[in-house]
C-alpha cells in the first residue's frame, strides 16, 4: 500500500525487489553494508505504519 503512490504497477515491481522483511534480515542486510564500507545507508519504509520505525530505531540502538 505505500508504495502505491507510484501506482500499482510501479508498486509491484519494488515490492517484488524487497529483499529484507524483518528484524533479522534488516540487521543482515545492514552489517553487509558495512562489511563492504559503506558508512551512510538509506532505508525505505515499506509501510505506513508509524510503529515500524520505532521498532527499527529499537532494532539499530
């Protein structure tokens, strides 16, 4: 649903290439990062759900 302002096709195709759905692949998908030397990292939010970055500021602290 959030990625639905790009419309529903749009939203389909990066819905599709999500690759982290929850706790432990998000904290994977960060340590790979840094293993590879990036120091900045962008994470979309999936959802509209304001509950969800809390829990990812939890997660990440």
């Amino acid at each position: 649903r959030y990625l639905g302002i790009f419309g529903d096709e749009a939203a389909a195709m990066m819905a599709s290439m999500c690759s982290a759905a929850g706790a432990e692949a998000t904290l994977t998908g960060i340590e790979r990062c840094r293993a590879a030397g990036m120091d900045e990292l962008y994470l979309v939010p999936t959802s509209p759900d304001p509950d969800h970055l809390s829990e990812l500021i939890d997660l990440i602290t």
